[in-house]
C-alpha cells in the first residue's frame, strides 16, 4: 500500500496548473490513517463571488486527540533541534508521548507547565534509549521546564510505560563535551579514562557525571597542548566552574593514579595547577 501523498487536480496538468493536495503522507504519530482534508483556495472566475470575495478558504480540519499529539510532537521537535538530536530521538519520544495520552487517567488535570516537563521527559527516556543521552539539566536549558520538574515527569513516565533505562556516566556526555570545547580525540580519551579511574577509586563518589567529567577534562586539558579554564568548560557541561574546581581538587592529590599510562604529557603533571 502507498502511504505517500495522494494529489488530486480537476484541471489538465498540461496547463501547468499546480495540483491540490487532498491526501497527505501517513502519520504514524496519528491515531490511525490521517483523513484530513486541506482545501486550497480556488481559481478562476468560478472560485469568486459577483463583489470579488473568494468563495472557498483555505482550511484543514484535524481530530481533536490527533491535534493534541501533533502540538505535542512539535514542541518535542523544537527541544531536539536546539540540542542537535536526529529525528530518531524525536520519533521515540513522539511514541512515548502517544502511549501517555493513551492513559488519560495519569494526565488527566494536568498544568500546561507538568505537560511540558513530562514531553522533556520523553525526549530524555528517548535520547538514553538511541545512544545520545542528554543530562536533565541540558535539557532543562532549552525548554520551558525546570530540571527539578522534568526528573519528577520521568520519573512519573518510567512508572507509567514500565520501562527502565540506563543512568548517565562520564562516558555519555565526555564526546560531547570535547567536542563542543574542539579538543582532540586524544584528550577525550585520556579525560574518558581519568574520570573513570576517579570513579573507581572512589574520590567522586555522590558527584553527578557532569561535574565529574568536566574535571576530568580540566586536568587532561592542563597536561595538553589544548589547554582550557574551568570557566570554558563550565558553559558546555552545565555545571558551574566552582563545581568543576571543586570535583578537580578531589582528583589533584591523586591524578597520578588516574592518566592511562601511555599518555604523553605536554606538559609535566607535577605543573597541574591546585585549583
């Protein structure tokens, strides 16, 4: 079955004239096939009253539970482009949105302020389940929901859907972090392995991954020619600098314990600066 657009025209296409759409492409977001009609404004002299007034305006009519998904699934898309997610995040957490509704009783009387904490929510559940976890505070940054709000919805979503998904660690957010700061692959790397060596040894233990990976990378960066500041990195992990130079003041008195042992320092690792 073709699930494109079906185009319909009632006048000879060798005309040139542009065909009316009549049929969009299915919406698997939509309860069932899309029936909805557009209806173009008309032309001619027939499409016009004797005063000159159009006739026909242009109109779509949608399902009210179809309408509610797709201002759902639109406000889901605008988190996601500001955070660089590809679509299959925003697909699944289109799906996750649906099966909510599909609850109402867990909705139900719910502010427009829990409903956009709950479609975070969604888009985080959604970002650990593809392989981009997003942190609830980067997520936070560029929607209308407080962090606090939206680990309260995914907590509220996990129960509802039964599902379960993996906890954040250094690893998820350091390529994005060296990344968006332009430092090598080689010092990812090290940062990678220093934040978990720090995590092993137990030195971070109650610190987010977050703040834990910014201080990783401040003292990788410190050793490499690829130096950064805390206050340069604070902007990218959603911490804040004293938060990294505090995470970093638990590692310094260890760091010789943390770098793999192949790394080669730029600079000696006895000029890491205290704080």
């Amino acid at each position: 079955m073709d699930v494109g657009s079906e185009w319909r025209t009632s006048t000879n296409e060798a005309t040139g004239a542009d065909p009316c759409l009549v049929g969009g492409a299915e919406n698997p977001l939509l309860n069932g096939s899309d029936f909805t009609t557009h209806i173009r404004r008309g032309r001619g002299t027939a499409a016009f009253d004797e005063f000159g007034n159009a006739k026909y305006t242009s109109r779509k009519t949608v399902a009210s539970g179809d309408g509610v998904l797709m201002n759902a699934s639109e406000k889901i898309s605008q988190i996601a482009d500001r955070l660089a997610l590809p679509k299959t995040v925003v697909d699944r957490a289109n799906n996750l949105v649906k099966v909510m509704l599909q609850d109402g009783k867990k909705l139900k009387g719910r502010s427009t302020d829990a409903m956009n904490a709950i479609l975070s929510a969604c888009l985080c559940i959604a970002s650990r389940q593809e392989g981009v976890p997003q942190t609830f505070k980067e997520v936070s940054a560029v929607s209308k929901s407080t962090k606090k709000e939206i680990v309260h919805a995914f907590k509220l979503v996990q129960g509802t859907l039964d599902i379960s998904v993996e906890a954040i660690t250094t690893g998820d957010v350091m390529s994005r972090f060296c990344s968006l700061l332009g430092l090598s692959n080689t010092v990812r790397d090290a940062a990678t392995a220093v934040a978990k060596a720090a995590e092993d040894l137990e030195i971070v233990t109650g610190r987010s991954p977050s703040a834990v990976a910014a201080a990783a990378i401040y003292m990788v960066s410190q050793v490499s020619e690829f130096k950064r500041s805390p206050e340069e990195i604070s902007k990218v992990a959603g911490v804040s600098d004293v938060t990294v130079r505090q995470v970093y003041k638990l590692m310094y008195s260890r760091a010789g314990e943390l770098f793999p042992k192949d790394f080669v320092f730029f600079t000696p690792i006895d000029m890491l600066p205290v704080a």
